[in-house]
C-alpha cells in the first residue's frame, strides 16, 4: 500500500516507518525536519514543510491509502502556554488535512492521540477506552477533538479511521532534550554527569510502554478488521517516578544526584491503561518488560554517535 506518515521524523514516527517499510509499504513522510538520529532513509520519500502548508499538505497525500498522522506542534505544558496556538496549529490543520483525505479518497486515517491526557483525572484505574474524557491540559482537549471530528468525518463522508491513545513510550531515538519522555530525559542527564529533577515527590506513576510494543499495536489496529475506532495501548502496569530512578540506577549503574520540584498543574498524579481492548480485538499484547527496554534505551544511548549531535 501507498502509506504516509505525518511527523515521521519523530521517535514514533522514525520506528512506525521501519516497522510500515519491514511489511512493504510504500512509506512516505511529511516532516518538518529530517530525523535527528539517523540519515534519510533511501527507500522513503520526505516531503519537508510545515503541517500549516496546506498546498503541500495536499499535494503529499495524492495516491495514499493509508494516513497516519503523529503530528502535534505542542506537547502538554506547552499547549496550556498558548491554547489558541495549539488549537489552530493541530485541530484546524487537521480538519484541513481530514477535507483533503475525502477528496483524494484515502481509505483510513490513523490517529495517534495521547492515552496520557484525553481521560483527565482519572475515575478508576486502569482506564479503559468508555472511562469518562475531561482532560486537564489543552493539549488532551486538542486530541480529543481531533477524536471527535473523525466520528464526524466518517458520518459524513465514510472516511474510515482508527485512534490509538498511546501511554507513556519510551526508547531509542527518544530525543533527552525534549520536555516530554521522562526516562530519556533521565538518561540522558546521566549521560552528560547532570542531576535529575523530578515533579513533585516521586510519587507520581506513569504506564511506560516500549516503543517496539507500541508500534505493534499501531500497525495492528491499522491494518486488522476491526469494529472497534479508539484502542488503549499501554504497557497496563503503572510506575511510580521513584521506582523508574531506581531501575536507571541498576541500569546505568550510576548514581545521579536528583532535584525534586513541585507537582505540575497539567498532570494526573496516577495512569494505568486498560489494554484488554486491543488485546482481544488486535491479538496485541506488550511483549517488553521495562528492565529490558531501559537496557535498550539506555544501550542505544550509549553505541549512538548520533546522540552527541543533540549535545548529550
Ligand atoms: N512521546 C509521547 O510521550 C507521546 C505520548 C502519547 C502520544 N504522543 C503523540 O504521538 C505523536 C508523535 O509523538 P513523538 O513522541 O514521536 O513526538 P516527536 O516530537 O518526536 O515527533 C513529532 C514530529 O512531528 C514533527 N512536527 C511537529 N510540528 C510540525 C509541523 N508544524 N509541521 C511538520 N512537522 C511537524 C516534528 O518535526 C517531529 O518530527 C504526537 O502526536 C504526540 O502527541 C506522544
């Protein structure tokens, strides 16, 4: 199949096209940059430009039958700076790429919406795919509308599409400079001698899944039949902050120094995913146990020449 990703040269995106490519997809990617890890990719087309370049936009998707789409142009305390920025730059771009879909007749948009924010607060854990969307950031509002208007596109004008809300992934080629990923972010301040800070008094637990896993389970629900449009994909066991330092410290065999700060107003203190969703309908499961994936994270980190190019 003729696929596109969009923000495929991110962390997710860089392993969904290895994973689109290792099936035979024709893989296209719109990127606003190439990756930060890794050259150009010979058998992939890039089509470099901003999401807000309509025209280009348009013109990527001709003869695609399959959109995957992992822009987002803010992570969650970002989006709080500038609601109306997050709002116009990833739910009006969308809509404009979602018209474009229709006219060139794509055959299914996949969306990767965040399994971390669009719940909130949650009621009961682990959270399944009904529990009750009011999230706290405007970066989950974002992704929830963005949810939404695929029902409606699909009502409209029978564009088929599948949402994944993804937990916490974590892996090689997560960039340690972001402000989102707390186990790259921690390994990489271990990497260059500098002191960990942590929200809060680590408390705080989070359902870390590796990036292996989670693109199993985005493939699948692309790809399988299915009734089923939104799939929780999580590791399904919940990891307090406290608890990630001390496996990096087996790992790392190193003892950072840690800086604890005050809770975040964007966060949940508690998420697990229910995951039992994509495991009956997908045949899904999360084969990684986190030891292992801080072994591979961290072992990436280390071999990766590449990495001292974004300074760690
Ligand atoms: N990493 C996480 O913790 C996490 C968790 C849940 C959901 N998600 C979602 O998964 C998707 C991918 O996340 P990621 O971790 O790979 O992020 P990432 O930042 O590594 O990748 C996003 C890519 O989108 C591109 N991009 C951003 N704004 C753009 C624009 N205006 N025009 C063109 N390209 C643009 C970036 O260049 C980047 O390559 C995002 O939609 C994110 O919201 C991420």
């Amino acid at each position: 199949m003729n696929v596109i990703v969009f923000g495929g040269c991110g962390f997710i995106g860089s392993h969904l096209v290895d994973a689109l490519r290792s099936q035979g997809h024709n893989v296209c990617v719109f990127d606003r940059n190439y990756e930060l890890f890794r050259l150009p990719l010979p058998d992939v087309e890039y089509v470099i430009g901003d999401f807000g370049n309509r025209g280009l936009v348009s013109s990527a998707v001709k003869d695609i039958d399959v959109v995957f789409h992992l822009i987002s142009t803010t992570v969650p305390k970002t989006s709080n700076d500038d609601p109306a920025f997050d709002v116009s730059s990833n739910v009006i771009e969308t809509l404009c790429l979602l018209d474009v879909c229709v006219r060139e007749k794509v055959k299914k948009v996949v969306f990767v919406s965040s399994g971390g924010t669009v719940y909130g607060i949650p009621n009961t854990l682990p959270i399944n795919e009904d529990h009750p969307t009011n999230p706290i950031c405007s970066y989950g509002i974002s992704k929830l509308a963005i949810e939404k208007y695929l029902f409606l596109f699909r009502r409209l004008h029978d564009l088929d599409f599948t949402v994944i809300r993804p937990s916490n992934p974590y892996g090689p080629r997560q960039n340690p400079k972001n402000i989102q990923g707390s186990v790259s972010v921690f390994l990489g301040n271990i990497l260059e001698g500098h002191p960990i800070t942590i929200w809060g008094d680590g408390s705080v637990s989070r359902d870390f899944v590796y990036i292996r896993d989670l693109i199993d389970g985005i493939v699948k629900a692309a790809f399988l039949k299915t009734e089923h449009r939104v799939f929780n994909i999580g590791s399904g066991v919940g990891t307090t902050l406290t608890n990630v330092l001390e496996l990096i410290r087996v790992v790392t065999k190193s003892d950072p120094a840690v800086i604890h700060t005050g809770n975040r107003s964007f966060d949940v203190s508690e998420l697990v995913l229910d995951t039992r969703l994509a495991q009956r309908e997908l045949g899904w499961a999360p084969q990684t146990p986190f030891l292992q994936g801080l072994y591979e994270t961290w072992n990436a980190m280390l071999d990766h020449e590449q990495y001292k190019k974004v300074g760690v």
